[in-house]
C-alpha cells in the first residue's frame, strides 16, 4: 500500500494551486494523508475526487467549514499498522513522550503545523512524521511532502520529496 503524506497547503494564501508533481503522486498513492491546514474547500474537493481515499483532518488555519467536514484528530487502519492524524502535536522538545502518552494505541502518527519534516520514533515504538508543506516551505530550504510504502505492519521506502521552486 502507498500512502503520500502532505500537510499545510494553506491555498491560496501560500501557493494557487498544488504542485503538479505533488499531484501526480496523489494520483499513483492508494491513500492520501493530509494533516491540516488546507484553509480552503477546494483543496478538500480537489483530494477527494483525485485520491483512491484520503484521510485528513482540521488545523489552526482551518475555519469552519472545514472543521465541519474534518475532525481534529484521525484515525485509519492501513497495512496493518494503526495510524493517526493530527495537526498540531506543541513544541519539539519532548513531542515523542507526549504523544506517546497522549496516543497509546497507534502505531504511525503523521502531524503537519511546523512545515518542518520530522521523522522520528517514540519510546515504545510510536513513530512521528511531519512531511512539511508542498506550498510553504517557511524556514526549510524546499517545500516538501512523503511517501511510504506499508505492508504487513511495516514502514517502508519512507521518501521525503523535495519540490523545485514555484515559478
């Protein structure tokens, strides 16, 4: 199973539409992971009718329409493994502990907020991932988003992809 991991397009603020390779992705991802901060429905609209499924929910930036149509925190069975989706997980310092403590009963926690990628595992196993923004690269050197392969609960060719500069 291939899952692409986006968060934070904040269109059209940040960008007028997604990236097309971002979109040729989606296309050849059997799911789609979006952890917040869309800002606009037709973000939400253009995912759904493009992706095999899509799995999102609600950030800061995300008003209420969008906080009608998404939750705040996500959960979905995918290759065997119990993942989660939120977007805001507070400060780096201590983030593993916290949200192991928080989320005891998943395997994958994929969060957005920062626009910073991260990738790393808590004490008992919980693993982290940020894929970063594909339209706001803010403080990193490139807009970025994930893919991962999942099958028989494990992680597998976890890829951060490094978009070129909008032109």
């Amino acid at each position: 199973m291939r899952l692409l991991l986006m968060s934070d397009t904040h269109l059209p603020a940040r960008a007028r539409r997604l990236p097309e390779a971002l979109l040729a992705g989606v296309d050849e991802a059997d799911v789609v992971v979006h952890a917040g901060d869309w800002t606009d429905e037709a973000t939400v609209d253009l995912l759904e009718s493009r992706a095999r499924r899509l799995v999102g929910v609600y950030g800061n930036n995300d008003g209420p329409a969008l906080r009608q149509r998404l939750p705040e925190v996500a959960r979905a069975d995918l290759g065997g493994l119990r993942f989660g989706v939120v977007h805001e997980t507070g400060a780096a310092a201590g983030r593993e502990q916290r949200c192991a403590r928080r989320l005891p009963d998943l395997d994958v926690l994929v969060f957005g907020h920062s626009h910073i990628p991260w990738d790393s595992t808590a004490p008992g196993g919980l693993r982290l991932l940020n894929p970063g923004s594909p339209t706001d690269r803010r403080r990193q050197p490139f807009c970025t988003y994930m893919t991962v392969n999942v099958s028989d609960g494990v992680l597998e060719n976890l890829t951060l992809h490094q978009l070129p500069p909008r032109s």
